[in-house]
C-alpha cells in the first residue's frame, strides 16, 4: 500500500515537470523560476534602419571662390538653417520665430554671432576651458549681421526673431563675418518669416590700385581698403569701410564694382529657397487705422509745426514741447474715452513729426534748429584740457559735448585677441562711453554694450590710419572717449577729440581726423515705392537722426577716407544718392580740421616731468636671468617698488614708466642688478664691499669689483681711507680704466669739483694739457675731429651711452705720476694697456691695432699712448735717441722726428711724417706713429684729394682741450 502511494506521487511530479517544460518554462532553481530556452534559434534582433537626411545644396562661384549654400543636414528643426562654405571655412545660420503675439511696439530682433576654438582645433585658455561672454568681435559681428536685414522685414512685424550664427570650421584664410550674413539672408528665406529678401554682402580690397573680390587675411593685410558692402538687386543697404585716406573718387569706383558682385549672392538664394523653402506664414500686424491716423493728426499736426518751426528751442526744451503736445492729445482722447486711439498714441504722434519735419526740410530747405542744410553747427575745440595726463582733448559741436584722454603703455599692455582670423593682439584701442547723464536719463551701467562697442570701433579704425608704425612708435595707445553730452554723431566727435588728444600726447599723428555725419530725407511714392524727392543734411542732430532716412558717418583727414559706417531705416537707398553724399561730408570735414588745427596742428613736446618713458635695453641671457630672479621675483619686486612695467624679450629688456623719474630709478636698479656697459669716463653707482690701506674695493654694475686707489679718493692728500668712505656706503665713481692686472680702476675725485687754485695752475701754459674733469664747459668746444665722428654717426645705430663723457680720458702729469707709483711702473717700463670700454660680461673690449680694420670710434682713433703725458707745468723731457740737450730751447726749435714718436716728443712745432689714417668728410684723421693720432682739418682753398696711406709732412700746431693734437700741413718753401 505504501509503495504504490509513493509510485503514484512520483508520476505526478514527473508529469508536472513535463508540463513547465512543455510551456517553455525554465526548471525551478536557487528561488527562481523562468522561461525555458527553446531548442531552436531565437530570430534576429531588430537592427536600426537607415536614416536618409535629405539635404540641398547650391554651388556658385563669386570672385575666383567658389562658395556653396547648403541645408536640410543639420538644424532641421529651426524654422530656416543654412551651412555657407568657402573652402575650408563653414558658418551655420539659423533662424527662429517666438510664438506668441507681438504686443509691442518695435521689432525685437536679436543676432547672436558666436566663434567657438573647436572651429580652429584648440582648447580654450580660460578656467574653465570654455567660451564665456560674447567677446568684440563677435559683437560687431553681430551688428554687422543686423543692419542690413533690420530694414526689410514688413512695417507692424513686431515678432521676436532670433538669429544666432557660429563657425564650425576656420582655415583661417577667410574672414567669416561676410559669410554669416550671407548665410542668415539664406536662412531667412527658407523660413516661414515674411522678409523682403534676399541680400548679398561682399568684401573688396585693393593691393597697388587694383581692386580684389573677397580677399583673404593675408590680402587684407597688405591691403589699403576694407569695404563690406550689403545691398538688395537695385538698392544699397549697409557699408562699412576702413582704409588709409583713399579719395572719395577711388571709394565711388569701389562702391559700383561692389554691387554686382554682391547681387551674384542673390540667386543662389532664389533657387534654394524655391527648392527647400517654407509657405510664408500670416503674422499678425500691428497696423494703425486710417481713422485713427488722421484723429491724432488733426488733434497734433498744427502745434508740432509750430515747435519745429521754432530754431531758438534747445534739445530739452523742444523736447519738453513736444511733450506737452501729446500730453494734451492723450487728455483729449480720454475725454472721448477713446481707447484704440490712446494704445498707440506715442506711435502715431512719432509719425506726425517725422511727416512735418520731412515737409519742411524738403520744400522749405530749412532745419529744426534753422541751419541751412550744409552747414555745420559750431565748434569748440580744446587739448591739453587735463594737463597732468598724457594727452586730452575737449571737443564741442552744438550741443554734442565729447572728452577724449589718451594714456600709454609699454608693449606688454596691448590687448590680446582670441579670434579665429586676424592679429593675435591690438595696440591700440579706443573705447567710447555713452553714460545716461548725457542725455539727462536714468540708467544702470552694466557690461559690454553693443552700441559702445560699434561707436568706439567705427573711431578707432578711422585713427588707425594716422598712427606711426610700430618700429617707429613702440608704445600701446589707448584712448577714452566719455560723452558728455549728446545731440547727434558723438562718433564723430570721438574721432575729432581722440585726434587732438593723441597730438597732445606727443603721438607724431601723419594727418589731423575729422569726422561728420550726414543725413538723408526722402520723398516717397507710397504706390510704388520710388523716390520722388530727396534732400542731403550735412551734420545731422539726434533728432533729424530719429525722423531721417539715413546715418552716413564718414571720417578721414584732408586727403581722404579713412574709415564709413551706413546705416538706414527704409528697405535700401539708391548707389547713386549714397555716392552723390561723399562730397557733402568731404567739404563738412574740412571745415571741423580747420579749427582742430588752429587748436593744435602739430605733436605736442612733452616735458621729461610727466611723459611715459620707454626704452629698450640689450643683455645676455645670464644678465636677463639674474634680473628676473627665481620665479620672476626680483623683476616683481622692481615693478612693485617703482610702479613701472619690465618686459622681457629675446635679449632685450623693455622697461615703460610713467615719467622720467620713475625710469631712472628703474634703470638704476636694473644696472645695479644686472651692470650695464663699463665705459672709460662712465659715472656708475656703487657700495663699498671692503676698506684696505691702500685704498678700497667696490662693488658696483650688477657685481662686478672695481678698485677706488687712495689716491683716487679726494684732490686733498688723504692719510686714511677710512677717512673718507666706510664699508656699505653708497658712492658715484668715474671709471678711469683698469690696471695692468685687469683690475677696474675708480675715481671718487673726478667726480668732485676741482678746487679754483688748482684748475689756474693746471691750464697756465700753452703745452700743458688740463685733466678732462676739470675744464669748464666753455672750454670743451668740439673739435673739428669729434664733429666729423658725430657727422658720420648721426645715421648709424648705437646703444645709448652711460655717461656723456668720452671713452679716452687724457690726464694730468701729476696724476700720471700718481697712477704709475700705484702700479708700480717705471718711466722705462712699458706702457699700461689701452684704456677702452667693458663689456656686460665684465671683460675689457680690447681696441684694434692700427694694422686692423679701422674703428669709427674715438676710442680707438685716440688710443692710450696720450694718456701717458708728462707732469704738471714741465716741459716735454728729453728724448735720448734724438740726442736732444737742451730742454729751454724746445719751444724754439722746430725738429723733424724720425724715431718713432712718443707723447714726450710732440710739442707744438713738432715736424711729423705722418700716414692717412682714414678720410672723413672735414677732415683727415692721420697715424703719426706710436699709435697716436692726430686730425688735419681741410682748408677751405686746400687740397682735399688724399688716399689712406699717403704719407704727409706735418706740424703740430695746437691742442684741443681734450689732447687731440691739430696738425697742418708743413709749407714746402
């Protein structure tokens, strides 16, 4: 019985088991249970499909590029994207629309234009390795983008419309400003947004007189024009221009060759737009009825008329006038408890006074302030407003009120610029500030602003032509331009005010800047659009700004253009009109650059006191690396205790300070650090590193040792050192040559006046020859020799020298006497070394020979011999292979030298053979023999024929007061 249970329970777990099998069931294990694997192959997963992007594509070719417009890739989902390339360069546009209604206004149109460094290959060299705030450039970009399409989209659109456009690709060749504007009317037209496109932007250059069509970095460089030119088929839109005083005949032929090209833009455009366009959607309008226009217009028309009619009102006060104007207007209407009327109210009495002012203008010629329409409102002109800074300038026109300042700096305080294209920095910049109080508002100052950014762009390129090059004028250069007040064009007045500001700062500027503003009104068809009447406004005010067509900004001097900026409110201006402006603006500048000359017309010369200071120095790389010290430490203790800037470069050493006394302190601790060049009459600073008996040891030009004998310490006998100088005290010391051990050899007392006794006894006598520190400065005249070397170096290049002193110093008999008991030489013994000049590297430079090649300078001309000359009120000694004996008689007699000459044996008289040395322009520098040299000045009847090498008869006839003997040539009767 119990067997037969348990078969019968075992059957049953076997038959259940078969069961979850039989339904696919995996067998029960560790708690789970599942479905069981099939047998058989599972089917394939499903693989994703092929994804096909329809995309279209328009290829044209416009001055030798060929360029492509393409979409449909990529931003499929914004309302209208274009990708435009020119060969390695792309720049993606796209367009979007806000969805609600437009309860405004105004067209809220903004234009983001953004270059990301992935588009060049580099990772940005910021914290966080990303791109922050719009920078300039991309700002002007952005304005560049938003002129020229602002004016085409319909009266009453006042949706939000953004267009935001970004470079994917930049081979660095092609400027992608032009491109995203092009790109962005292709965008447009694909969109659903009404717009009366298309338009086509073009750059033109010109290199040596001809014209170039889309030019690269490279062309644009070597190029004396940059014009961006924007219009629609038949009408201008935009122009922005900068180029160096090209003439107003030259722009003209640039303005017509530029439109045809710029219209080969356009049906490119057509064809894509047709191929891959949207249906324009129906925007709703803001449109005013034309009862409600004519309501307002009855209620306003008769008393703005008489405001404007008005010339004596002032900015505020017609403004206050108009005011009250449509204060009463709005009472009337709220009286009738009109409110369609009341909600654009402020729109319609805007457009009466546009219609009246244009009305007056064109059939009566007269303005709101009643100047004729070429005339040009008063000026005021002042620079050096503020005096203690490097440069400033006041600038009135009418009520427009303008101060520029102008500030350098050293080369390191140029602007670096992180762009895709163009120079990695900027020297000089120009920034323009528009403050609220200048138009008496209430405002919050807050960062980049892009109307900032276009005025102080537009005057910056206009000054940038005038500026010296950078050889020439090192500096960096920034100029302020805070408005003071504002009634029109204070981008003009900017150029005006920053030209007399950078004369004043001493800038040698090639030309004086002007710039006028010229305005435009025009009377227009409204059936069919044309212009049937217009007129030119010569200097507009803000007001026929507002109420006109047209801002035509032209800046240039008094030979031509240097920088153009056209903006206009209706949907494109005839070329013809535009160029028919050029000559207007021309006569309007002139008029400003002569009172800005009478103001100032020439650089400024700035006293020492308050100019900056610039100035270049040469070390080796040892001397730059003891300068900058561990980390840079030592250079930013310098530029701490000094407030000066040190710049270090390949070998040089760039220091800016703010005045002359800022730079030598500077210097001063620059040539204590690090030495400067060792001459023979250099004055150097110094401390004393140690006292000994016979004189003391100091330590002075970057650590070298000099030694102060102490016979060198006071003209005064001196019994101890310790008498005069202690260890650590700061001294002025004259280097006065090196001993025959190469030691440097310093004099205190000749950097100390001589006592009065002294200097008589040392100049009695017509052969003694007084020590070069104690001649008075009326007694140094030049000598014709040092004439001829100052004529010959006036055009060669050389390092500015320490001291004024020359390199060969000739010494009295009793100080030769001094420094030979201190090197312990005889009167037999040789002669010392050549005295000469150090180098940085603390090495004497050794003078050439007389075999050598010829040095110009005077140090090797004059070379040491002179320097051995025999004591104080004695004649010349006796020369014992001369066989000479009587020593009173040598002033009498005239002896021809065959021996080789010495110091001892030239007297005046002395007859010499002597060799041309070399043959400067007055004069002939002669080899007398011993390596001493003398001049021969030419007679003005005399025989100026000479060879280096001839051989001479010669005398001495006199001495100048540096020991140079004057030769003449011996009379042959």
């Amino acid at each position: 019985m119990a067997m037969s249970s348990l078969a019968i329970r075992a059957r049953a777990k076997a038959n259940s088991l078969l069961r979850w099998r039989a339904l696919h069931f995996r067998n029960i294990c560790s708690g789970r249970f599942g479905f069981a694997t099939s047998e058989s192959n599972p089917p394939d997963p499903p693989v994703a499909g092929t994804k096909f992007l329809e995309s279209f594509k328009e290829e044209f070719e416009i001055g030798s590029r060929v360029i492509s417009l393409e979409t449909g890739k990529i931003a499929r989902f914004a309302n209208g994207a274009v990708v435009l390339g020119m060969e390695e360069t792309k720049v993606l546009s796209t367009v979007s629309a806000g969805k609600g209604d437009a309860v405004r206004d105004f067209l809220p149109l903004t234009v983001d234009y953004q270059e990301k460094q992935f588009a060049q290959g580099v990772i940005p060299n910021t914290f966080m390795r990303r791109e922050g705030a719009p920078k300039e450039r991309e700002l002007l970009c952005g304005r560049l983008i938003d002129r020229p399409i602002r004016p085409l989209f319909p009266a009453g659109f006042y949706h939000e419309i953004q267009v935001m456009a970004s470079v994917l690709s930049s081979d660095g060749k092609q400027d992608p400003d032009v491109m995203a504007a092009n790109a962005t009317s292709a965008a447009l037209m694909l969109s659903d947004i009404p717009w009366d496109g298309p338009i086509g932007l073009v750059r033109i250059g010109r290199i040596c007189g001809q014209f170039i069509v889309n030019p690269t970095m490279d062309e644009l460089s070597l190029s004396d024009l940059n014009l961006v030119y924007a219009c629609t088929k038949d009408k201008t839109l935009m122009i922005d221009v900068q180029a160096r005083e090209i003439t107003e005949k030259d722009l003209e032929a640039a303005l017509r060759m530029a439109h045809p090209e710029a219209v080969k833009y356009l049906e490119p455009q057509i064809r894509l737009a047709a191929r891959a366009g949207k249906q324009k959607k129906e925007y709703k309008l803001s449109m005013v009825s034309e009862q409600t226009f004519e309501k307002i217009r009855n209620l306003s028309e008769a008393p703005i008329e008489a405001v404007f009619s008005d010339p004596s009102y002032g900015k505020f006060e017609r403004g206050e006038a108009l005011e009250k104007i449509t204060q009463d207007v709005k009472s009337s209407l709220e009286e009738e408890c009109d409110e369609e009327s009341l909600k654009v109210l402020p729109k319609v009495v805007d457009t009466v006074r546009k219609k009246v002012v244009r009305k007056r203008i064109i059939s009566e010629g007269f303005r709101v302030d009643g100047r004729h329409l070429d005339e040009v409102r008063p000026i005021y002109c002042e620079a050096g407003h503020l005096p203690i800074l490097h440069g400033s300038a006041l600038f009135n026109r009418g009520d427009t009120q303008v101060l520029c300042t102008v500030t350098l700096g050293a080369p390191q305080d140029a602007q670096r610029l992180d762009s895709l294209v163009g120079p990695p920095t900027k020297r000089f910049m120009l920034h323009y500030s528009f403050p609220p109080f200048c138009i008496n508002e209430v405002g919050k100052r807050a960062g980049l602003n892009r109307r900032e950014v276009g005025h102080g762009t537009l005057a910056e390129k206009a000054l940038l032509a005038v500026l010296p090059p950078e050889d020439d004028f090192p500096y960096t250069v920034r100029i302020n331009s805070e408005v003071m007040a504002s009634d029109g064009s204070t981008s003009m007045a900017t150029v005006c005010g920053g030209s007399m500001a950078l004369m004043d700062a001493g800038i040698p500027l090639q030309e004086h800047v002007a710039g006028v503003s010229v305005g435009l009104v025009t009377d227009v068809d409204p059936a069919t659009g044309e212009i049937r009447d217009y007129r030119i406004l010569t200097d507009i005010l803000g007001l026929e700004d507002h109420l006109g067509d047209m801002d035509f900004k032209i800046s240039g001097t008094r030979n031509g253009v240097t920088a153009i900026q056209l903006d206009i409110k209706p949907a494109g201006i005839p070329l013809d009109i535009i160029c028919e402006c050029l000559e207007p603006a021309r006569k309007g500048r002139l008029q400003i650059l002569d009172h800005m000359e009478q103001e100032i017309s020439v650089p400024r010369t700035q006293d020492d006191r308050n100019s900056p200071q610039l100035v270049t120095l040469k070390f080796s790389n040892d001397a730059i690396r003891r300068l900058i010290g561990p980390l840079g430490a030592l250079k930013r203790k310098i530029e701490e205790e000094t407030g000066a800037r040190i710049s270090v470069g390949d070998g040089t050493v760039t220091i800016a300070a703010k005045n002359q006394a800022v730079m030598e302190k500077v210097q001063d601790k620059v040539d204590f650090i690090v030495g400067r060049e060792i001459e023979v009459g250099g004055i150097y600073k110094g401390i004393v590193s140690s006292v000994k008996e016979y004189g003391a040891f100091v330590e002075f030009n970057g650590g070298q040792q000099g030694l102060l004998h102490i016979s060198e310490l006071s003209h005064e006998p001196v019994s101890r050192v310790s008498d005069v100088v202690s260890v650590g005290q700061q001294i002025s010391l004259m280097c006065i040559g090196q001993d025959v051990r190469g030691n440097i050899k310093l004099s205190l007392k000749a950097t100390l006046p001589r006592p009065e006794s002294e200097t008589k006894n040392v100049v009695e006598g017509p052969n003694i020859w007084a020590s070069l520190e104690n001649v008075s400065n009326g007694e140094q005249k030049k000598s014709t020799l040092e004439k001829l070397l100052l004529s010959k170096n006036e055009n060669t290049p050389s390092k500015p020298s320490a001291s004024s002193q020359p390199a060969v110093v000739i010494r009295s008999a009793a100080e030769c006497d001094e420094e030979e008991k201190s090197v312990g030489l005889s009167k037999t013994s040789k002669s010392a070394p050549k005295q000469g000049t150090l180098k940085r590297d603390n090495k004497l430079k050794s003078v050439e020979s007389s075999d050598k090649k010829p040095d110009s300078t005077l140090s090797s001309l004059l070379s040491e011999p002179l320097s051995q000359m025999v004591k104080k009120k004695a004649l010349f000694s006796k020369d014992k292979d001369d066989g000479e004996t009587n020593l009173n008689n040598q002033n009498d007699k005239e002896t021809a030298v065959k021996t080789p000459m010495t110091p001892q044996k030239l007297k005046l008289g002395t007859k010499v053979t002597a060799k041309v040395y070399q043959i400067r322009a007055r004069g002939l520098v002669l080899d007398l023999g011993g390596g001493i040299r003398g001049m021969y000045k030419f007679e003005t009847d005399g025989d100026k024929e000479f060879n280096v090498g001839d051989e001479l008869q010669v005398h001495c006839s006199s001495f100048t007061s540096k020991g140079i003997p004057v030769m003449s040539l011996v009379d042959e009767e």
